[in-house]
C-alpha cells in the first residue's frame, strides 16, 4: 500500500522555487510551529465528499442494501463512513469490522471481534439451540452459549450451520447495517460469510464493505461479491476519488483555524499530492510543524523560497514529523506500530515503557498527532496502515524486536488473550519458546473450530522459521494437518526441516523413525517416490509394532510406485500391513483400510474393491472426512485406469464437494486433475483444454498434478492434430525421473500411436519398449490397456509378428480372471491387431468390431471410434468397398463431434483420396437438461437454499439420503460451484427461491 502512494506522479514532490501566496516584498508573519497553540493545525474537516455521502444515505434508507465502498490508499472510505455513521438519525445498531492488515489465519477472525467488542454479553438475547455452533468461536461466552450441536453430517453443513448461527446473533443484537472495511484483507471465510448474508437477505441487514481494488486478488471472493449482486437487494457501487483543487484548498483550510489558503498553495498542493486527504494532510502537518507555513493578515503564505523541501513520500512526511515530537510521544507512535491493530490504551502503554496513565501529557499529545484515533470501543490505533507502516519500518531491528515483547507480554494479560496475535508478537520479539506455544493454541483453536488451513499456516510457519529443536518438530509435524498443504516450496521446506533434524544424535531411534515416517510422507506427496520408499524403509525397523506409523508406512511402501519390484513383493507388504491393521485404534482402521485398498486395486487386485467398501462414508469428524476424501480420490483414480467409469464418477465428485467443504487444496487439485482425465477418457471434451491448461498454469499445483494435466492437455492436443511430442518426451522423461513408472504408459501409447501414423516405425518401437518391459516385469497388466496395444502395432508394423504375439499371449495370461474392462478392451484391439497382421481381413474386421463395443462399452469414445476407423479399412480390404466407406463416414463425423479434428481431417483425406466425399460434420445439441436444474434437482436446491441437511431433504422428498448428496453434487456442477454456501448463493442470484416462487 505504501507502494501504490509511493508510485503516484509527483506525490510530495520536492518542492522549491514555488510561491505559496502572493509576490512581493516579504511581509510580516506569524509562524506556524509545533507547539504554538494559537496556530496549531486541527484535524481536516470532512471535505468533498457530499454526493458519495447522500448516495450512501439513500441505498441505506433502502434495506437490505449492497454498498461496495472502492478507492485506493489514503483516499478516504474510512472517513467517508464514519462521518455517515456520526450523522446517522435512523434507529437500529451498526456493527463494524475491521480487517488487520498483519494478516490472521482464524476463521470470521474480524466479524467475530466486531461481534464482541459490540456487547458485553448475549444472556438474555433469546438464541436458539443454533447458536451453540458458535462455541469455538466464542469461547469466553460458553456459559450463556446453547449446547454443541450434534456433529454435522458433512463440514459443508457444519460450515453452513455457522454461518446461519453467526447470522442469527446479528440479527438478535438488532444490528441492521454491517461494515466490514478494508476487506480485502478479510479470510476467505469472512468472505463467504459476506456472500452468505448477501444471498440470504435478512430484510432489516443492510452489508456496507470497503476495499482497495488495486489490493484484491483475482481469485478473491469479492469478486463474486461486486459482480453478482443478489435480486431484490440495493446495490451501490461508490468509487471515492481524489479531491479537486478547491476541494484540496477548502481541506487544507480547515486545518489552519479556517484561515484563507492562497489558490498558487492550493494548486500547488493538489498538483503534488493528486488530491489525495491522506497526502494533503501529512503535508500540511509537516510543513507547519517546520515552521513553512506563514500567516499574513488573513493568509497563509510560504515562508522562504529555498526553505521549502518536502520529502517524496507520504511515508517520509510521517517519519519527519514523529521525529519532532517529544521522546515519550514517540514512544507511543512506536508501541501503536508494533500492536499493529487497535488494542487498549493499557496494552499499548504497557508496550511503550510508560506508566499506566491515560492523563498522561505524553498519550494525550499522541492522541493529539493525528496519527492515532481512538475507536468507539476505546481501543486505540492508527488512523491509516500507511503511518503505522511508516513508523514500524523505520525502528531498528533490535528495537523491534524489544517492543514485541513488551506488546506480547501486555497482551498475555488480556481476560480473553488472542492466541493469532500473541503468536505473530512474539515471533517477531524472537521468543521462540512463547511463539511456539500461542501458535499452538491458535492452531488448535482453528482445528477446532473446522479451520485446517489456518492451522496449517500457524504450525508451518513454525516449523520452517524457528529454530526448534529436533523433538519439538517431530511433535509439531505429528499435529500438522497434511490435507491444506500445498505447493511444492512450501513441502520443500518442510523436507529440509525433516532432513536436518534426523541428523541430529539428540533422538531416540524411535524419535529419528518416526520423523523418517514423516518425511517419507512428505516426500510421497512431492512425488519423490524412491525417496520416500527409502526413508519408509529404514524407519519401520524401529518403528512401535502395530502403531498407525508403521501400518502406514508399510502399505505406503506396497503401492507399486516407484521401485522396481514385482507385485508379489508389493504384495507381501500390503499383507504385512493387513495383519497390523486390527492392532490400530479404532479411530486409525478405517484410513489404513482405504489405503491397502488402493495398493490393492493399483496392482491389479479384485480384493481392493471389496477393502474400499469397508471403510465408512461418516465425514462427522476431521479423521472422518480425512479417511473418506482419500479413499475416494484413490479408489476414483484407479476406478479411471480399471474403466470402472461410472464408480470413478460418483466417488471423485464426493471427493471433489469433501474438499472444497474443508478447502483440502491439494486434495481438492488433485480430485481436479483426475476428473479432467476421466472426462478425456469418457469423451467429455467440451471446455476441457482451457480446465487442463488452468490447472498447469496454477503454480500451486504439485508436481505430479501438474505432469497429468499437462498429459490430458497433449492428448487433447494431440487428437486435434497438432505435433506436440516435445511435449510428450519430456513428460516421459519428468515421469521416469520421480520412478512414476506407471506413468509413462500412456504417453508413450500417445508418441507410439502418432508416430505410427507418420510411418516412424522405429520410432514407436523405441518408445514403447521400456513402458511394456516394465508391465511385464513387475506383472501389473492394469498398466498395459494403451502402451500393450501400441507396442503390438509397432511390432506388426515393423514384420515382427512372433514378439507380437508373445506380448499378446502374456497380456491374456495376465488378464485371466480378472475384470479390468479397460485392460480387456485393450486386450481386444490387440488380438484385432495382430490377426490383421496375419492378413487375415475378414476376420480382423469381427474383431476390430468387438474391440469398437469393448471401448464403447466403458465408454471411451475416441478409442471407439479409432477401432472402426481400423474396422473400416479392413473392410475395404476385405473387398467391401461400400460398407468400409460408409463406415468412415460415421468415424469421420463422430471424430469431428466429439473435438478430435486431427483424426477427422485425416478420416476425411483417406475417404477423398478413395473419391469418396466425407459427410458434412454436425454437433448435435446438449441432451437431457444439460447445464440446468432437472426437476428433482430444483426440489432438492430449494431446500438447500432454506438450510435444510441432506437427511431432512431426503425425508422431506422421501429420497435415499444417497439420491439427494447426487442430486447435491449435481447441481454443484452446473453452478460451478463446491460447497453448499455457494451453491445457496449461485441459484438464489439465478432467481430460485426457497418457497419456489419467481423473482
């Protein structure tokens, strides 16, 4: 923020050789100076500003109102409402929320303040049996508070149950305008609160929220907030802009006893500060208290040409005039600097060595500075961020760090001691010991209240800055939620935190093993998996036998990922780990089950569908959801790979709701990525280059995500006819680097299949031969459904047809007994394939048929309609010129409609180089309801949109619970959303309403 002031044109220039009143001779003055009291400079009066003013009155006098206040720094929003509110005669309660720029990772942290600082209790207010929600949020009013609500089904119902709770005890303190400033720095949970209440409506509630546009992130929810209004509410956008120069003129005279300003001063101030209050009135400040400013008869005046320097900052405005105030003031300045929010006067006192005196000369000039202002609350802070920024920056280190601890300590004091903002106090004081355990508690505290990813913003902070020792990280990282933890830097730091304090002789072998455990987690999710192997490996020896580190680790170290070993040998340890499981807590057995599940069904094994089913579909607790969200996204991506597709569906987009419900980032991308895959496989093509395209673009996307959307990306590109091999070679060599041997199978079928169609043989042979001698090896036939076929090809093309057929041969070996739908299509194409070879066209045309129904079957289109482009030619081949073209013809369209151009144009060239005019292509429309709301759909969204769970929706609609969480998600999808909030939002703006009538 200081930044944007900085960069203005000519902003508290340097200024010189510049009259400020009229030329002549010098005339005789009194001098402005600090301390004079008969020309000491007032606050500004409020200037300017009396249309956004009567435009603020009147959508107010409207309720319920959006006003969306924008402006850039300094420029005045803060003002403009407090001069409202001042003026305000109508009845009710104004509630006002503050966003902290020193940024805290707590849920609703500023409404909640506001909430608070607003009444000395809620005895008495008639709450329902709703608000015991609000227990983690108000802790010191538990007494007074209803009791906790049963555990909510899901946390989208938890976190929409405290929304409607926080709502309703607004409502109950009679508040009918809510102001939330500077909110873009609010959490996104104070944003989707916002959202909430926007869509809701309460009919007394009016929303007031100011903010910075240049400060908003492109992903922010206010976006969604100031671009789509809700129907049937107020909306006024007020864009506060810089003073004109009579207005910059009228300000500057109301600090000066209303004494004229000369309009050369007046323009001159306005050219240097653009008009904005904040520069205008620093300099203003700084100019009288050197003594610049001078007073002849009814004017103020310059005072000497050469005198005159203003610094180039409003930043440097406001360091040169605190350095002119009195030791103990500055103080003061300083101590209101580190607190960084408003805090009581004792608090910030207390923080500047001084005594316990509000009397005090030294506050009351401090307060008097114009730099402070105090809240109705009595809490004191400064007036802006970008003074308070100014004298935080300019205080050495040491000093800093000294004023830090005097802050914590004073706020240690508090009835109600804010964990966030004694963690972030002594962090800064270098108090490692005090920060480690107010973090702690913060995060705990968020945990509770279903805030993982502050938690995780606490704990890793911690663990990555402070120097702990080695059992200190080994117990943080015990409690460090992994689901909200993204980017690959941020997982990198944690590994090198791990490494460095294993190294360490202070820890027991226990202790070094099960950091080793951690670390091997961590470096599974980094997708370094024969990293991660060797850490599991060397811990589980000195790991407790039938602990939930060991179980883990041993079915970790039986997926087959990342080691050359055969599938027995994995194998052997998803059966260790099966006989380790009943010894785990109860609470432990689920997760490890959805685990061997998916080491099972990686390798091939019908057992793994029967383990998934025994892990419970409860998500009441965090260990629940936990267990749920990873055995779907696991069980979803291997149903892919099985052609399980209609399972594969229905889990990812439970996974999918599940992670945006508890904003399980990583989870959330990866449940992304794998429906983007399913999607490619199915046919589902529409849109989903630019999905595949955004989610290589998301620098906070892990490795091993971004390496598969890259893949759909190529193979979307790919079938469009575009040459991107480069791409395909490097995301085999990314792949074979990290020992993600399962996947390079189908890059290499992609390079093999293209290759093959250019008549680079050899080529295709190279590029298929370690994918399948990999398969063969390790036994795991699910992998071979694209590379097996494309190595087949190669060898028929290039007159190898023995090898060919010994491939053949051990593909059916492998598949016998096994009911892998995708595999056995592709075993299919094979024997299609080779029979072909053998020239034997009749019987290659059957075969190639049942290949076309195998893939359709799944349903993988593309494949489909490849294996009848093959039918086709042997067709012709077979002496059936007609049917083979009018075959082509259907390839060709079907080709066309579903996106793959690349193949179409090539159909169509074979057809006219036979004489043969391809058939004109044509999208057919959207079928059933497309992107709307079906029937049952609207029925169940109403109910969403009146808070109802899904077990009351599916007893109101006498549905299966099931039926409805599908219908929920559903809908979800068309409105493009991922929780049950937005979802309320979304179709409330879209006009449904709760009771079903039109708006």
């Amino acid at each position: 923020m200081v930044d944007r002031v900085r960069n203005r044109a000519g902003v508290a220039a340097l200024w010189t050789g510049v009259a400020l009143g009229s030329e002549g001779v010098a005339p005789s003055v009194c001098h402005g100076r600090a301390g004079d009291e008969s020309w000491a400079v007032s606050a500004p009066r409020f200037v300017g500003r009396g249309r956004e003013l009567a435009g603020l009155a009147r959508a107010l006098a409207a309720p319920p109102a959006l006003v969306l206040i924008e402006g850039e720094a300094g420029i005045g929003k803060t003002r403009l409402l407090q001069e409202f509110l001042t003026a305000r005669e109508t009845r009710g309660r104004v509630l006002v929320a503050s966003a902290p720029p020193v940024r805290r990772p707590y849920t609703l942290a500023c409404v909640v303040d506001a909430v608070r600082q607003s009444t000395d209790g809620i005895a008495g207010l008639g709450l329902t049996g709703l608000a015991g929600a609000l227990r983690p949020l108000f802790p010191e009013w538990v007494a007074d508070l209803p009791s906790a609500p049963e555990p909510a089904e899901d946390a989208l119902a938890g976190r929409h149950r405290l929304f409607r709770a926080l709502a309703e005890l607004i409502g109950r303190l009679e508040v009918d305008v809510l102001v939330v400033e500077d909110v873009h720095w609010a959490d996104e949970a104070t944003l989707e609160f916002l959202l909430f209440l926007a869509a809701a409506r309460p009919a007394r509630l009016s929303l007031v929220v100011s903010y910075r546009p240049e400060d908003v992130s492109p992903d922010s929810l206010l976006l969604r907030l100031s671009s789509r209004p809700p129907p049937g509410m107020t909306l006024l956008r007020l864009g506060v802009g810089p003073l004109d120069v009579a207005e910059t003129a009228e300000l500057v005279s109301s600090m000066l006893a209303d004494g004229h300003v000369s309009s050369a001063f007046a323009a001159l101030l306005h050219e240097r500060t653009e008009g904005v209050p904040l520069a205008v009135e620093e300099s203003v400040r700084l100019l009288h208290d050197r003594a610049d400013l001078v007073r002849r008869g009814d004017e103020w005046v310059r005072h000497s040409l050469a005198d005159i320097r203003v610094p180039p900052t409003v930043r440097d405005a406001v360091l040169e005039r605190v350095r002119r105030l009195r030791p103990g003031v500055q103080a003061v300045l300083r101590a209101a600097a580190v607190l960084a929010e408003a805090s009581e006067p004792a608090a910030l006192l207390a923080c500047a060595g001084l005594s316990a005196d509000p009397e005090r000369s030294d506050w009351a000039e401090a307060l008097g500075s114009g730099l402070l202002a105090e809240t109705a609350a009595g809490l004191v802070g400064y007036r802006h961020v970008l003074a308070s920024r100014a004298v935080y920056e300019s205080m050495p280190v040491s000093e800093r760090r000294a004023l830090h601890l005097r802050a914590g300590t004073a706020l240690e004091s508090s009835p109600q001691p804010p964990m966030a903002r004694l963690a972030w106090q002594f962090r800064e004081a270098g108090d490692t010991e005090r920060w480690c355990r107010y973090a702690e508690l913060a995060a705990e505290a968020a945990l509770v209240a279903g805030d993982d990813l502050a938690a995780v913003t606490m704990l890793h902070d911690l663990l990555t800055t402070a120097d702990l020792p080695p059992a200190k990280v080994l117990a943080l990282m015990e409690r460090l939620p992994l689901a909200p933890l993204t980017g690959a830097d941020r997982i990198g730091q944690l590994v090198r935190v791990l490494r460095d304090a294993i190294s360490s002789t202070a820890l027991t072998p226990n202790e070094a093993a099960r950091l080793r455990f951690q670390l091997g987690m961590l470096l599974d999710m980094a997708a370094e998996f024969g990293a991660s192997r060797a850490e599991l490996e060397a811990a589980i020896p000195h790991l407790r036998a039938g602990s939930p580190e060991s179980a883990r680790a041993m079915l970790l170290l039986g997926w087959a990922r990342g080691a050359p070993w055969r599938r027995q040998v994995h194998l052997q340890w998803l059966h260790r780990a099966a006989q380790a499981i009943p010894l785990l807590p109860p609470a432990a057995r689920p997760g490890a089950t959805g685990s061997r599940a998916t080491g099972l069904l990686l390798l091939g094994e019908e057992e793994g569908w029967a383990a998934a089913g025994e892990v419970p579909d409860d998500t009441d607790t965090r260990v629940q959801r936990r267990n749920v969200v990873l055995r779907d996204l696991n069980v979803g991506d291997l149903a892919v790979r099985w052609g399980r597709y209609v399972e594969a569906r229905i889990r990812l987009d439970r996974a999918y709701e599940l992670t945006g419900r508890h904003q399980y980032l990583r989870w959330r991308v990866g449940v992304a990525v794998t429906l983007a895959h399913l999607d490619w496989c199915v046919g589902n093509w529409s849109g989903l280059a630019e999905r595949a395209d955004a989610l290589t673009q998301d620098e906070s996307v892990l490795a091993m995500d971004r390496l598969e959307s890259e893949l759909v990306s190529g193979l979307l590109a790919t079938a469009a006819g575009r040459d991107v091999d480069a791409a395909l070679l490097r995301l085999l060599g990314e792949w074979r680097q990290r020992g993600a041997t399962d996947c390079l199978m189908e890059p290499a079928a992609a390079l093999a299949r293209s290759w093959l169609a250019n008549g680079r043989i050899d080529d295709a042979l190279g590029v298929t031969e370690e994918p399948v001698a990999i398969v063969t090896h390790k036994e795991i036939w699910l992998w071979a459904t694209d590379v097996v076929p494309a190595r087949v090809d190669a060898l028929v093309a290039s007159g190898r047809l023995g090898e060919a057929a010994a491939v053949v041969g051990a593909f059916e070996r492998g598949l016998r007994g096994r009911d892998m739908p995708a595999p056995a299509a592709g075993l299919a194409l094979c024997r299609a394939i080779l029979t072909q070879g053998d020239e034997a066209a009749e019987r290659a045309t059957n075969l190639f048929a049942r290949a076309a129904e195998a893939w359709q079957a799944l349903p993988r289109p593309y494949d489909a309609l490849l294996a009848r482009e093959r039918q086709a030619r042997c067709l012709l081949t077979a002496g059936r010129p007609d049917a083979g073209l009018a075959l082509l013809g259907e390839v060709c369209r079907g080709l066309a409609d579903l996106g793959a151009s690349g193949d179409a144009e090539r159909v169509a060239r074979f057809m006219r180089d036979h004489g043969h005019t391809p058939p004109p292509t044509w999208r057919g429309g959207r079928r059933g309801y497309g992107d709307q709301l079906s029937p049952r759909e609207l029925d169940v969204v109403r109910l969403v949109i009146a808070g109802r769970t899904s077990r009351e929706i599916a007893a109101l609609l006498h549905r299966s619970p099931k039926t409805v969480t599908t219908q929920i998600n559903s809908a979800m999808r068309k409105f493009h959303v991922s929780s049950r909030t937005a979802l309320a939002v979304s179709a409330i703006e879209a006009g449904v309403t709760a009771d079903g009538s039109a708006e």
